[in-house]
C-alpha cells in the first residue's frame, strides 16, 4: 500500500511531536519548590494544586489512549456498539470514586494507594499493591499504548508485516521512538508536565475524533439511513475468507446482548463483571487516581471525578460509533470495492479513505497524543511508587532532591521495560480483548480489599495479605489457563467470580485471625456509607456533588434505556 499522508500531514504530525514534548520539558521549568511537599511534593503530585477541570481532563486522558481510538473501533467494525458498555459503565464508578474513596484519600493525604494500605492495614499489603501497581503501570498502560499506537503508523505508513526501518522491525522502531519521546519530558516534567500535556492532547484527540466521527455520519446521511443499512445488508467480514464472521448487523445499535451474541458479552456479564474491573480501575489504581491525590483540596477531589464521569458520554459516539459508521459505509460501497480486510485496521481505513489532505495529519497527531498522554502518566506513577514506597519508606531520611533523581531514573528504566513488554499483547486475538483479559485476573483482590477495607472496620490486616496473596495465585492461574488455551470462558464472570472468592476469603480470615483496630487508621474507614454523603461546605446547584452524581447518573440510565 502506498503512502496516503502527504507532506502537509506530516509536517503537522512532526509540529505535534516539537509542541509536546516543548511544552513537557517547559513544565519541568516551571516547576518549583513549594509550600506544600517541597520538591518532591511538586514533582510527583503537582504540589497538591490541581484544581477539578484539570483533573477530570487528566483523568480521561490518562485512560483514553489509542486503544480506545484503534480497538473500539476494531470491536465496533466486529460487533456494534456492545463494547460501549465499558465506557458508560465507568461513568458509576467514577461516582464511587468521587463519593467515598477520594474523601479518604484526601483526608489522610497519602502519596500512593500503596502507602494507604499500610495505614489501613500493613506493610505486605503494602508492598503486594507496590508489585501489582507497577506490573499495572508498565504492562497495562503503557505496553499496550505503544504498541497499538506503532501498529496505527506502520498502517498509514503502508508498511507489511515484517517491514524494517534502519534494520529494526517497523513495529519496534516506531514503539522505541514513541517511548523515548515521552520519556523525555516526563522525566524532566514531572506531574506537573503530565497533566499540562494530557489537557492539550486531550482537547487535541477530541478534536480528531469528532472530525472523523462528523466526516462518516454526514457520509452515510444520518441517523436512519445508518439504521437502515445496518438492518438490510450482510456482514461485510462476512465475505472475506476465513474472517471467521457468520452473523449480520442488524442489531449492531444496541448494548444489551443475550447470552448467544456472537460478541461474548451479554448484558449480565457486563453488570457482574464491570464493578470489578472498574472499581480497581478507576478508584484504587495508582495511574489513574493519582490526580485525585494532587487535588488541592477536597471539593476539587470530588468534582473532578464527576467531570470525568461526564467526558466519558463521549468515547461510545466518538471512538466506537465510527466502527459502526464503517460497516455501513462499506455495505452501501462508499468507497468502491475497497473494506477493511480485517477489523484491526478500522480506524487506519477510515483515516487514510474519509478525511482530505491536512485532516489526515490531524487526526494521525492525535492518535500520537492518545499514546503518549498514557504513557507519560503511568510513568509518572511508577516513579511516585519507586520513590515514595521503596526508597522512602526504608530511607525515610532521603532529601526531595534525592527522591526526584529516583523519580527520574525510574522514569528511564520504566520507558524500557514498556518497549521490551510491548509485543506481547501481540498474543491476543484483538488488542481490546487481551487489556481487559489482563484486568480481569488483577483486579479482584485489590477490588475486595479496598471495597472491605473502606466500609467494613473490622477487616484486619492479616486477612487483607491473605486475601491479596490468595487473589493473585488464582488470577495467575485464570491467566496461565488461558494463555495455553487449555481454558478460556467469559472474562467478565471470571472477574466476578474471583471477587466472591476473595471476599468470603477476607471475611473468613478476618474472623479466624482478629486484630484490633490498627491505630491512626480511623481517618481511611467509613463508620457508617452516608457519612461522606454530607454536604459540609455548604455547596449549592451544580457544585454540590451530591446533585452532581445524581444528575451523571440519570443521564447514563437514559443513554443505557435509549441504546438497549
């Protein structure tokens, strides 16, 4: 395939990359002693000065990546809109994460979720969630970030499978360059690069992806004639041999499934399993709340969640309709006899055959923008946790000046790992599938541990490490059985599984070897689930984030019931 991006295109994309990274290495400029953690304080938590639209901004942005841009699009071009469910479902627990775990994070000001088990409970919890936060980091976030970004260029590039660039595969080229570039500005930036980068990129994804998503709608001439060609047409995979696709697009508009949709995710899976892989994603994974950390006090802590919550309408209009778009395009031959031979390359097809000259650029930065804000934020995290839960803890006379070179060289070493980790998630039969296969068998001992730790007082600390130690030998051999295929069910239900497993672990341990209540730890325990339901600042209307959540809540359901 030849080259689609002309010149123009690239010199926006090559623009991009000068302007980011410029404007990372400029907060590290920026950044200064302040009143509040001193240098350290500033380097990993932006000197607790995070106001809430920066932090819901850098939430969205640390969680949208090109997965989101490239994957929900391969699964819309496969399924319909069923994988929205993942984004919508978010939505309910960002509120859980604005209504009772940010209050408690605020209130006990930790650095790390790590250092808020210890408080809790011990030191093994402690170090366990350090091990998985940092597998989590490296793997999750960033591993699967630069690699789905480096497949997206070596497809508008128009380069085969096995293609070099200066005698290194194509696909390692671009996954090397794109790692060490936001390694770059991160290390020398710190948080407060992060979430300056992350706000810019953000807007910038946003706005290649509206432009694609408006592009394909006025296409293929609206809602109804969508509707139409989706309910009258084949399966375009259908026709392409050994694609293995057997079923049709009529219900490609809606969410709720039933046990025998071809996509595996029926609507029950979605409801057991999704608290589960959200809860540990959004309210106890460090990469993700660590802006809520850096929040400068706790209405900004609550609100930027909720805002978050809000962002997150978009992603199934944005980032899995124009899948959907596509299956209708290529069924009414919009682009002659041209089609995706395969759904990985959706998103790539839709760039290089739908926008114009100048557009192509635009949204090609922006899937650069969407890897490198994740990256650059898990790196961020992984040198918070290095620093503050290894070499504080058992240094605890370390200078900040000493605590920000750990932060930087950690920073160096974790863009390494994450290139070497990459290609794994070649393994897996789509990109979107093997992240959340991952989660699935993480998540279920920290969710149970966090989730009882929270609301139940009388779980002890040494339940807690059973429960974690328990947890992670049975996600590794969930994990183990799928990946020689000896045994590979729903996912989701898996999750839940795990989760009741490791909740009647930690109630049955926590009977069996009682502890008193640990001393310091009344600051992290809810007595009662309305307590921090409260309004003690007297906020009124929006800014109330009880009438916030109420409202983020009625609008999901309705998009939930319009969308069945």
């Amino acid at each position: 395939m030849n080259n689609p991006m002309s010149n123009l295109d690239w010199a926006i994309v090559a623009g991009y990359l000068l302007a980011v990274v410029g404007l990372g290495i400029a907060a590290g400029f920026m950044r200064r002693t302040g009143e509040r953690g001193g240098e350290g304080g500033h380097y990993f938590l932006a000197g607790n000065t995070l106001a809430w639209p920066v932090i819901g901004l850098a939430m969205f942005a640390a969680n949208i990546s090109t997965v989101h841009l490239v994957s929900l699009a391969e699964a819309a071009y496969k399924y319909g809109l069923v994988f929205g469910n993942f984004e919508w479902m978010a939505g309910f627990t960002l509120i859980l994460l604005s209504l009772f775990f940010a209050p408690l994070y605020l209130r006990s000001r930790v650095a790390t979720l790590p250092d808020f088990l210890e408080r809790r409970f011990n030191r093994g919890c402690r170090d366990v969630l350090s091990i998985v936060s940092l597998f989590s980091a490296i793997v999750i976030h960033m591993g699967v970030a630069l690699y789905t970004a480096a497949w997206v260029l070596r497809g508008i590039l128009g380069l085969a499978p096995g293609a070099t660039i200066l005698g290194v595969d194509a696909l390692l080229f671009f996954i090397g360059v794109l790692g060490i570039l936001t390694g770059v500005y991160t290390m020398l930036g710190g948080l407060l690069a992060v979430v300056w980068t992350e706000s810019v990129q953000t807007v910038l994804l946003l706005v290649g992806a509206v432009v694609i998503t408006i592009t394909g709608y006025l296409k293929i001439g609206g809602w109804s004639q969508l509707a139409h060609t989706l309910a009258s047409h084949p399966h375009p995979l259908a026709a392409v041999p050994n694609s293995g696709v057997t079923w049709g697009t009529g219900n490609f508009l809606n969410l709720a499934r039933d046990a025998k949709d071809p996509s595996g995710l029926p609507w029950y899976s979605v409801l057991l399993g999704y608290p589960v892989l959200g809860i540990w994603y959004w309210c106890c994974d460090q990469t993700i709340v660590q802006r809520v950390l850096a929040a400068k006090d706790d209405t900004n802590a609550r609100l930027g969640p909720l805002f978050c919550a809000f962002l997150k309408i978009l992603p199934v209009f944005l980032f899995v309709l124009p899948g959907v778009i596509c299956v209708a395009l290529v069924q009414q031959h919009a682009f002659g006899d041209a089609a995706p031979q395969n759904a990985t390359d959706t998103y790539t097809f839709l760039i290089t055959h739908l926008l114009p000259v100048g557009l192509k650029g635009l949204v090609a930065a922006a899937m650069l923008a969407a890897a490198m804000q994740t990256c650059s934020a898990a790196l961020n995290s992984t040198a918070t946790l290095v620093a503050y839960d290894l070499f504080k803890r058992h240094r605890p006379a370390i200078s900040d000046e000493q605590l920000v070179r750990v932060g930087k060289i950690t920073t160096v070493v974790g863009t390494i790992l994450a290139i070497v980790c990459s290609p794994l998630f070649g393994h897996y039969q789509t990109i979107f599938q093997g992240i959340n296969k991952l989660i699935s068998y993480v998540a279920p001992p920290i969710t149970a541990v966090f989730l009882l730790g929270v609301f139940w007082r009388r779980a002890s600390g040494k339940s807690a490490f059973i429960t974690l130690i328990a947890g992670i030998i049975l996600g590794f051999i969930t994990f183990y059985l799928d990946w020689q295929n000896i045994y590979r069910g729903d996912f989701m239900l898996i999750a839940f599984v795990l989760l009741v497993a490791c909740m009647i672990i930690m109630v049955a341990t926590t009977f069996l070897f009682p502890e008193p209540f640990k001393a310091g730890a009344e600051l992290l325990v809810w007595e009662n689930w309305r307590e921090p339901l409260q309004n003690k600042f007297g906020a009124r209307g929006l800014g109330d984030f009880r009438i916030l959540a109420g409202v983020i809540v009625a609008i999901f359901i309705a998009l939930f019931i319009l969308f069945r």
